[in-house]
C-alpha cells in the first residue's frame, strides 16, 4: 500500500486519508532524484542517487503563491515519487525537502507549520556549527500548469545538495613523504554560514562557523552548511608527518575555500618543502595501506590453477616472506604466514656500492599479502645505509635494485622465531587427483582436492614444526627418550634420538594434499608426499589426537615404516604431539583464532 498524505493548510502533510475517487481531474507524478551522475557530480556531495533512507517533506502553491489546500498528495518511498492528484487548472510550485533524519536530534529543525513559500523550513538552532558527519540535506522545486481536460503526465523532480563540502589534497614530493603523513588537523573560525532553508529554497539567517581540530584524515570530505557571504572562508591546516625513524615533523600553514552551496572544495596541504623530500626509500605506513584492497595470496577464491601451479604458489619454510625487485622497478613481496609481522626493513646489496643501503621499511606486512610498490626514478634521492651514512644514489643506480641481494631485518616476535629455524623445506600444494572445485573433493583413491582453507592451516603447520625442532626444550625432551626409539627393524632397531633433529631438518620438502576419509585414512605420509584429513587441519593446535596424525605422516617422510615407534609409537604419539600442543603459545602460530579455520565457509560438509 501507498503511505498517502493529505496537505493542509496548518502543515505540511498530516496524516489524514483522502479516498481517491472522490475527485475528478489531473493526475501528475513527479519521480525524485539526487543530482549525483548529472554533469556536476565532481561537485556533488551526494553519493548515491536514493533517498530512501532520508525523511520527505513537499508543499505545493499556486501560481498566486497560495498554500493548496485539500489535494489529494502520495508519497511512495519505495518508487520514490509524489503523486497528485485531481487538481485544477492553473499553474502551480511544487517544493520537497529531503534530509537525514539524525539531524532532527542534533540541532536542526523542521517546520510542522508553514502558510507561504518563504517561511523557514529548515534552520540550525544551535550557537554554532561546524563538521556535519555523513548528513545529507536535498532540496528541488518544480512549477507545471494544469489545463482544462483531466490529464496523466510524470516528470521528474532533482534534488540538489545544500550542504557544502570541502577535502583535502595533498601535495607531496614523493611517496615516502605521503606515507609519514599521521595526522593532518584543520581549524577554522571567526566566520558565519547561514542557518535557515525556506520553502522556495533560499538561504538565510547566519551561524557562527567554529571548525575545532578535526582530524581530515579520518573524516574524509567536511560537510557543513553553506558560507553566509561570498567570501572565502579560511582555515589553520597543522599537517604531522612521522617517518619511519619515528621522528616527527610538523607543518603549519593557511588554507581558503569557498563554502557554496552544494559544492565541493579543496583545501591544498602542500608538504613539497618537506625535509624528506629526496628520501628515496619505500615507506609503508598502515595509515595508507588498506589491506581490504590490497591483493593477496591463497585466499579462497583463488583458483586452483594458481595454488596448484608450483611456479606461483611454492615457498621455503625458513623464508615465508619473500621480496624481490622487478625488472619494472618495483619491490615485490609475498608471505606464506597466517601471522602479520610489524617493523620490516629491506636491505639491499646493490652492485657498485659498498655498504647494503635500506630501500624499504613496512610499518606492517599482513599475512597473506601479495604487495606491489614502485621506486621512483630520479636523480639525488637519498638512501640510509647499513653504517647509519646517507648516499644519494643517480637513477641507473635505483633501476639496479634488480639485481641487488635482498636481506630482511625485523624484530617483531614472529620473524624472530622464523630466523631461528634451520630447516629449508619447499612447501608446494598437490591435487593427487582431486578436485576442489567438486562439493566433495572428487576423491581419488585416499586423496581429495585440498582447497586455500587447508592449505592455509597446512602452512600454519609446517611454520609450527620448524620452530618446534629447533627449540631448546624439545631437544632435551627428546634426548630423554634415548635408547626407547627403534627403527623400521622393530624394538631392537634402536635409533640415536641425536640424528633426529639433523635428519628432519635436511629434508627436502613437501607437497602438502589432503586425505580423503573414506577409506578408514587419515594421513598419508612418504618421501615428499604429505598430506592429512580435514579434522587434522582444523585442531591440529589443540589435540594430541589430531596434532599426533601429521606428525605420523612426518615419520613416513623421515623413512620410517609402521614397525617403527617413529610412527605408530613414541615419537609420534607421545613425545612430539605433546609437546607441539603443551607448547602452542610459543610457537609461530599460536592461536586458531589467526586462521579461525572451523568458522570458514569453504570447508567439505
């Protein structure tokens, strides 16, 4: 049903109810629209063109400005258009008012009583006004002519933006500079705007405009009511940069807009004078880098002609980050990691200069990232090197990082975990026949596709059991079992616990798939195969029982058979899955709650 409201003398709309049929005449409907997608919109503060969510006010006078009184009016909101009806002949002025319905709460009101088209509709009574967050205040008006015959005719009504807006772009001299931006504050008063909308749209009254340390960064485009006066309004701009040395710097300037109605300026933050300028080195801040956006790897959308494809999805145990420079000028990193690593600087061995120089610093690497950024090419930037001197390097030098030796320093406690690990295992991902794309993995035989869910867990895994064996306290719960370990010759096969370590350590490698359960399995394990059931994957962290399945499988890779207690016996289950559970808080990946596998979506029903 339409929502129907009757116009009347004393308000605007009431909610009396009229039945249509009691009238004879015309019928005009009038459809509304936002002014966004018409040729202004870089103007535009609107950006979406429904109104569905804003409250509707109209009023409708005759060509001698009289309030008409007793018309049949609807207002639809889901089609969004006003409908009149059984009206007279004559021309007439058709006014709407649309707006957030917030503001109603946060000093704005709205006429319940209006006579003539210049009364107030609209006003702000508050003492001052500055920042209006994320309000939109619509307003349009239309005139038409009715004649002598009943008639059907539609039109349309735009409604143009009230508000002012004003952002901020900033000019600097290079990328490094833009990433140290932390804050930039803007503050204004000693101005007015006008307070009051009138039914035919004119602006009027004066509020004084006090703008108070508000932060650009975080608010995106200022909106406020429009300027009372033709001038330009000014503003106190206090931009801080921090780079990556955690040193601050801050700059002060003024700044000017025009606050028209319904535009939308610009208030220049110029930081081309910024003693940072020449730095050549890539900066990441947080502040700047949107990780929602930002690619990255095994996801599970990713299709499984990537992650199965070993020359684009593959890394080594001991280097789940992996950087390079590109031919195309650009320093590319990858990391295999559920867990994000903080503070990472690069370093680069740069042919023809003695001393490695830093040529990036990310304040954040986030897990799973697939990041791309550009060096740029010119002459004198200025690169820190290793003995804390600084070299300003000509542009055939910068396109050299191509072939510089990249090192990477950090000293967040994961990447310090990482160093310690010893083992250099290249992790790649199989199919063994399945297919992930199936509802039920296709199985072949005892495998099934492995999807980005498992292999995600898998590398959780594998960085786990790296660091497991390179930690002191395993070494010396191992060296207890000395003399109870026996080989593929069965309890008189005794094994010396101090080849274990070494020997898992030199492995090679393996190609991680999954198991399919059908067949009373849940692991498969031998020379670079590896792979375990979908329940290993999820509670590896905190079941022996599961954590105890994928090292088992890890003893059929060591070589050893079911006579051997390095599988069906006390390394496996009893030892090494113990400790791996009792010991998760120190390992790389200490929580489920990084990948929180059991909630994912793609998991096999």
């Amino acid at each position: 049903m339409l929502f129907f409201t009757l116009l009347v003398a004393t308000s605007c709309q009431t909610d009396a109810l009229l039945d249509g049929n009691d009238f004879e005449g015309s019928t005009i409907q009038f459809t509304l629209s936002s002014d966004y997608g018409s040729d202004n919109q870089s103007k535009s503060i609107t950006k979406t063109s429904t109104i569905k969510d804003l409250n509707v006010r109209f009023f409708l006078v005759d060509s001698k400005g009289v309030f008409v009184d007793n018309r049949f009016v609807v207002y639809d909101k889901e089609q969004q258009t006003i409908n009149i009806e059984a009206i007279n002949r004559g021309g007439y002025e058709l006014f709407v008012l649309a707006y957030s319905p917030q503001l109603e709460n946060e000093g704005f009101t709205v006429a319940s009583t209006i006579s003539q088209k210049s009364d107030r509709w609209m006003q702000f009574t508050g003492d001052k006004l500055g920042l209006i967050t994320d309000r939109r205040i619509l307003f349009g008006k239309i005139s038409f002519e009715v004649g002598d015959d009943p008639q059907v005719s539609s039109s349309n009504i735009l409604l143009s933006n009230v508000l002012s807006a004003i952002s901020v772009d900033f000019k600097t001299p290079s990328e490094y500079v833009r990433n140290s931006i932390n804050s930039v504050v803007i503050s204004s008063e000693g101005h007015y705007l006008s307070n009051s909308l009138s039914v035919d749209g004119a602006l009027s009254g004066t509020v004084p405009f006090v703008m108070e340390n508000v932060e650009a960064l975080e608010v995106g485009a200022i909106l406020t009511l429009p300027s009372a006066d033709k001038d330009s309004i000014s503003f106190n701009i206090m931009a801080k940069t921090i780079n990556h040395e955690a040193t601050a710097f801050v700059s002060s300037f003024d700044g000017n807009a025009m606050l028209g109605r319904g535009e939308a300026s610009v208030i220049k933050v110029n930081l081309l004078d910024h003693p940072d300028s020449n730095n050549g080195l890539i900066f990441v801040s947080s502040k700047f880098y949107n990780s929602e956006t930002r690619p990255k790897i095994l996801q599970d959308t990713e299709s499984k002609s990537i992650y199965y494809d070993h020359s684009q999805r593959w890394f080594r145990i001991n280097e789940p980050l992996q950087v390079v420079c590109t031919s195309d000028n650009k320093l590319h990193t990858r990391f295999y990691s559920p867990v994000p690593i903080s503070a990472v600087k690069i370093w680069a061995k740069v042919p023809g200069i003695t001393d490695e120089v830093l040529i990036a610093f990310l304040d954040t690497i986030h897990a799973f990232s697939d990041a791309q950024y550009e060096f740029t090419l010119k002459e004198g930037q200025v690169f820190k090197t290793k003995s804390n001197q600084y070299v300003a390097l000509s542009r055939d030098k910068i396109a050299n990082f191509k072939d510089a030796t990249l090192s990477i320093e950090s000293y967040d406690s994961f990447w310090e975990k990482i160093k310690d690990i010893r083992a250099k295992w290249l992790i790649q991902f199989n199919s063994y026949g399945g297919d992930p794309d199936a509802a039920n993995g296709s199985p072949t035989g005892s495998w099934m596709g492995i999807r980005p869910v498992h292999i995600r867990e898998a590398i959780a895994f594998w960085l786990n059991m790296a660091y497991l064996i390179t930690m002191p306290a395993y070494a010396t719960e191992l060296a207890t079992y000395q003399g109870r370990l026996y080989g593929n010759g069965g309890p008189t096969n005794i094994i010396d616990v101090s080849t274990i370590i070494p020997g898992l350590n030199n492995l090679s490698g393996f190609d991680v798939g999954l198991v399919y359960t059908g067949h009373g399995v849940a692991g498969l394990g031998g020379g670079r195969v590896w792979g375990v059931a979908q329940d290993a994957y999820r509670f590896h962290y905190l079941y022996y029982d599961w954590s105890n399945v994928p090292i088992h499988e890890l003893g059929h890779c060591l070589g050893y058979n079911h006579n051997s207690s390095m599988t069906y016996g006390l390394w496996a289950g009893g030892l090494t899955d113990r400790f791996y559970v009792n010991n998760i808080r120190l390992l790389p990946v200490n929580s489920s709650a990084y990948l929180n596998t059991n909630n994912n979506p793609y998991l096999y029903k």
